[in-house]
C-alpha cells in the first residue's frame, strides 16, 4: 500500500486552547466531527495525537442486556449480587 507523505503544515492556537488540524489530513485519516484525538506529551517540544481505535470497549456497549433483562438498575445491586456469590 502506497502512502501519501504530508507536507508539514503550521496552525495555530486560539485563545481557547483550540487546534485545526490539517482538512487534507482530516480526509486522509477518515476523521468526523466530534470524534475523540488522544494527545500525549512526548516531550517538552513535542506531542504526539493517537485517534483511539474502535476496541472491544465501544463494541461491548450493552451487550449483556440481552441475557440479564430483569437486572439490578445500578452498580450497587450487581455489587450485592456479586458479594452474595463469595459468601457461598
């Protein structure tokens, strides 16, 4: 696969800490509008941007509702229900 080089582009900070990144690399890396960018410090000069992958988290999202359709409404009853299960 052949891939396409970008030419190092300048943009700048606005007063609210807001960044525009590049549209032809927005395009190039399939990015949409309100999608979350990780930023990492890499150094005192440097930072590096990772597009978060779409893992077993998001894809999991409500998987368990179709097996357990009369379960407890919060965290604090699966607790009790997970503690009833240790005490047996």
């Amino acid at each position: 696969m052949i891939q396409k080089i970008m030419v190092a582009k300048i943009t700048t900070l606005t007063e609210r800490g807001q960044v525009s990144m590049p549209s032809a690399l927005r395009k190039q890396l399939g990015l949409r509008p309100g999608q979350s960018l990780v930023w990492r410090r890499v150094s005192d000069c440097e930072l590096r941007v990772i597009i978060p992958s779409k893992g077993a988290t998001a894809s999991m999202r409500g998987f368990m509702k179709k097996f357990i359709r009369n379960g407890p409404a919060n965290s604090a009853g699966w607790m009790k229900i997970l503690r009833e299960g240790e005490a047996s």
